[in-house]
C-alpha cells in the first residue's frame, strides 16, 4: 500500500506497519504497528528517519510494547486510555533526531 497523503508526504507499509513520512511533516508517523513487526521496526525506523534527514519519529503503539520504544531513546508525550478496543491503551511516543523539534513555538 502506498497512497500520496499530502503533495510530499506518504503512508505506506513499513514491514507489515503503516507509517507515514516526508519532508512536508519532517518525521515519521508509525501510525499503526503490526506486533509481529515489533522489535525489530524500531531500528529500522531510525534508519529510514536519518536516512531522510527527518527530525522526529512520532508512534502510536500499544502500552504492552511502548517499553521497548522508551528503552530506544523514545519519550512518553500522551497516553490514550483504551483506545485499543477497551483492552489496551495507545501510548504515543516521539524520538528527536533534530534537537530542535523538541523546541516549542509559541503563538504570536
């Protein structure tokens, strides 16, 4: 699966995942991780995001396996309490590979 979500970025299949990525957002989104793919996806997501120069990964990964993306050098930024059919929360985590998209802008 490929399909154009905006002029530069794209969502496709990373492994059995779905990501999407590009230069428009600058970051990856694992927007839905297939469990099968799971340790294995993190490095190569790292890859894929310095590869492209991108500045964050952001995740959307069940709370039984966020463990494993905090031990990579991912941060908690918010916890979705069971979003996965009532049975599991969804933790969403970001990774900076710029430093600078850490940096928060505030509103003129």
């Amino acid at each position: 699966m490929r399909t154009v979500n905006s002029p530069f970025d794209t969502i496709e299949k990373l492994r059995n995942s779905v990501i999407q990525h590009g230069p428009s957002s600058d970051r990856i989104y694992l927007m839905k991780l297939k469990e099968e793919d799971y340790p294995e996806i993190i490095p190569e997501l790292v890859r894929l995001a310095e590869g492209n120069r991108y500045g964050k990964i952001f995740a959307k990964v069940p709370s039984r396996v966020a463990d494993g993306f905090l031990r990579e050098g991912f941060d908690r930024e918010a916890v979705v309490p069971g979003f996965y059919a009532g049975e599991d929360d969804a933790i969403f985590l970001g990774r900076y590979i710029k430093p600078g998209r850490r940096e928060i802008t505030p509103e003129l």
